[in-house]
C-alpha cells in the first residue's frame, strides 16, 4: 500500500501570532499604567471641579460687579493657565488629542518627544474640565494613553509593527478608562481609530482595554457612569428611534460644521484676547447659568431621571450645542466626545417629548430616547455607530435598548455620509496637518532665509 503523500506545510502565520507573548507582556505593562494614570486623572477632574465650583459659589454670594470680578478673574486665570502650557510648553497637547494619536496611526505624523507633553495634557486637561468650559475627559486620556504606549514600545524595543499595534490598543484603553468601557474601547480602537481589524490588533486592544479599566476600577469603582432605571422598549416604538436617528445624522452635520468653523474662526484671535473673550463668556455662564457649564454629565444625569419639561430642555439643548464648540475652539487640553453625549441625550429627550405634546395619548419612555439621543448623536459627528452603540451600553447599563440603538445610529451616521460630510475626528485631523504643513513650510523658509543671509554676509 502507498502511504499517503504528505500534505502541503501550513501557510506562514502573517500576523506573527506564535510571537505575540513579547507584544502582550508590554501592552499588560502599558494598560496597567493608563489604568493609574487615567483613574487619577478622573480622581482629580472631580476633586478640583468640587473646589473650583465652591470659588465660584463665594465670588457668586457678593452682590454686585464686584462678586462679577471675581468670577471673571478665577475663569480668567482656569483659561489663561492651561492654554499657556499649552502654547509654551506643549503644542501637541492642544485641543482633544484624538486627531493626532489618528495621525500617528496612519504615520501621518512622528511622536513628539516632548517631556512637557504629559503634564500639560494631565494638569491642563485637570484645570480645563474643572473651569466650566463644555469639554471631556475622552480627548486627554486618550492622548496620554497613547503617549505611555509609545514611551514603553520604544523603550521596550518593540518591532515597528507591535509598535504601532500598542500605540493603538493605548489610545483605546485610554477611551476606555474615561468611561469603564473596556467594549467600548476596543470598538473604538477597531472602528473609529483603525479602521482595520487584525488578530494582533484586536488581540492587543481587548488586553490593553480589559486590563486598564481593571486598574482604573481600583481608584474610580465600577459603577457605570449614568445611572438609569432601564426603561421598556415597545415595539411599536422602533420605528421612532429611526426616525430620531435621522434627525440625529442632520444636528450631527449642523455640530461637526460649528466646531470647524468656531475653531477657524478662534484660532485667528491673538491668546491674549482669547483668553480675555472666552473667559469673559465662561464668566457669563457661570454667573448667570451655570447649570449649562461642565462636560455635561450632570445634565445627562437629569435627564435620564426626566428632571426637565420641554422648556428647559429646549434652553438646554440651544446653549449646550453653542457652549461646546466654543470651549473646544478655545485650544484647551480638553475632549469633545462628553459634551457630544449632553446634546444627544438633549435631543432625544426633546424628540419624546414633542411626540407627547403632539399625540397626548403617546406615552413614550423619554429616559430611553435620551439613551438612544447619546449614541445616535456620536454616531453622527464620529461616524462609529457600532462603537456609540456598546459605549452607550456600558454607560448605562441598558443593554435591552440594543435594537433601538442599532436603529437610530446606522441611520444617524449614513445620513451625514449621504451628505457628503467626513466625520469630526477626520476633519480635525486633515485640519492639523495642514496646520503642521505650513509651519514647517514657514520653518524651512526661515532657515533659507537666514542662511542667504549668512551667504551674503560672508561674500
């Protein structure tokens, strides 16, 4: 009898699964460490936000232009002192960070070596969120995620590919510490930052994120950001959340626009008179509303408890979509993910409402259409519908809105794309290098400049 030819030798591994341990050993060592980092930054957000705002009550309690003056100074100094690291000392850390970890990816951009780049973006980012100005936590932590990532790669040796996988599954495990999140932050890593979906890579995020949110528990709990009685879901109501999708996708477009145009606009105005403006409208708001200041988790908190009746959530939803964009074009170490959930929770809470005034008999559950508001608003400007889905899910925890969440983001996010519109975070990103283009255009000719000079001289 003939034995059996052997067969053909198992294909090569491409993705290097065989010497994953290396890669693991190092992102376990990095998720560990943005797990610290990120519940201590969490931990200090709030501690310094607690005493910020009792300044705030005290300059508030003197009556007159005098308790105005001193509102002012304090948002004047929250303003002026971030915005000055950011200007001297680290650059790189301006704004929400997550444009240029994408820029990084995609090798659009090398990693600053820069020993300031961490303590601004942690201390700027600390006073940023605690001043009152509409920003989040997402953008900071996500930036120093990946910072620490490619601090450890680079001392650690890592190859140029497990580089990149860890700068990659840090920036996600950043995400997901800002929100206990782990799924969440994978998805974003996959969907948003990526856009690829390897097995090293997905391998790598799923450590780095289950690991660093473990960690981070330790400091912040594990209690889920928002806290809500999970309402029920009719069928009869499905429909709506599509529809609410589709309104989502047309404000997201409306946002993403503001944003760039307030931060075009904002960034042509000397520091000195930014600061003065923006503080001088920080000042307004804290003196006379101050309920719509902060990264807006409080109000999503409210209204998740149907605290609000239509008027006040109409005021709201008007001062919050002006009040973020504006914050965010400031140039603060701060993100603009929170402040998008507040507008969606916002609107869809808007939307149930206006279905109830309209058909009185409707009795439609307002808390799960601010749920379903968050995650369809995300997906709108982000364009990362699964990702708004799970990360709204771990949120808070209402994981039977899976299929009205699914039916308001998928439309939310292809409305916009029918549109012609790109996402935020890639806007921000084209946006960034073309700054970063031309001053090392402008560099390059001052370097010319000066050595024609020097040619002249030594004629």
């Amino acid at each position: 009898m003939t034995p059996p030819k052997p067969g053909p030798a198992p294909p090569p591994d491409p993705e290097g699964l065989a010497s994953l341990l290396p890669l693991a050993l190092v992102v376990v060592l990095a998720s560990a460490a943005i797990g610290l980092t990120g519940g201590a930054f969490r931990l200090a957000v709030g501690q310094v936000t607690h005493w910020i705002l009792a300044a705030y009550t005290s300059a508030q309690a003197v009556a007159g232009w005098t308790g105005f003056a001193g509102v002012w100074a304090l948002s004047m100094t929250l303003t002026a002192l971030p915005l000055w690291g950011v200007l001297r000392l680290a650059p790189q850390a301006a704004g929400s960070g997550i444009p240029r970890v994408e820029s990084l990816w995609l090798g659009e951009l090398e990693p600053a070596h820069n020993f300031w780049l961490m303590p601004v973006k942690f201390l700027g980012g600390v006073l940023a969120l605690a001043s009152g100005h509409a920003l989040g936590r997402e953008g900071p932590m996500v930036q120093m995620g990946a910072t620490i990532g490619i601090y450890l790669g680079r001392t650690c040796r890592l190859s140029a590919r497990d580089a990149r996988h860890l700068l990659a599954a840090s920036a996600g495990a950043g995400l997901a510490v800002a929100f206990s999140a782990p799924l969440g932050g994978v998805l974003f890593t996959l969907e948003e930052l990526t856009r690829s979906a390897t097995a090293r890579l997905v391998i790598a995020s799923a450590l780095a994120c289950a690991v660093a949110v473990a960690v981070g528990q330790l400091l912040v709990g594990s209690a889920p950001v928002f806290q809500i009685v999970v309402p029920s879901v009719g069928p009869q109501f499905l429909p709506l959340y599509a529809v609410l999708g589709i309104l989502a996708g047309g404000v997201g477009l409306a946002y993403n626009r503001l944003v760039l145009v307030m931060l075009r606009e904002m960034t042509a105005v000397p520091p000195v008179w930014r600061v003065l403006g923006s503080s001088l409208l920080l000042a307004l708001v804290m003196w006379q509303l101050p309920f719509i200041s902060g990264n807006g988790e409080t109000i999503n908190q409210l209204v998740l408890d149907h605290a609000f009746g239509l008027g006040a959530l109409s005021l709201l939803l008007l001062t919050r979509f002006l009040f973020g964009p504006f914050s965010y074009a400031v140039g603060l170490p701060g993100g603009l993910f929170a402040p998008m959930l507040a507008v969606g929770a916002l609107l869809g809470a808007i939307f149930a409402e206006l279905g109830m005034t309209l058909w009185p008999g409707l009795k439609l559950p307002v808390s799960a259409f601010a749920v379903v508001g968050m995650a369809a608003f995300f997906s709108a400007t982000v364009r990362a519908p699964l990702t708004g889905v799970v990360l709204i899910i771990e949120m808070t925890g209402a994981s039977n809105l899976t299929l009205p969440l699914l039916l308001a983001c998928l439309p939310a996010a292809l409305v916009p794309f029918w549109l012609g519109d790109k996402s935020l975070y890639e806007e921000l990103r084209e946006r960034q290098l073309q700054v970063h283009r031309a001053r090392v255009a402008e560099g390059l000719a001052s370097q010319g400049g000066a050595l024609g000079s020097a040619g002249g001289e030594g004629r």
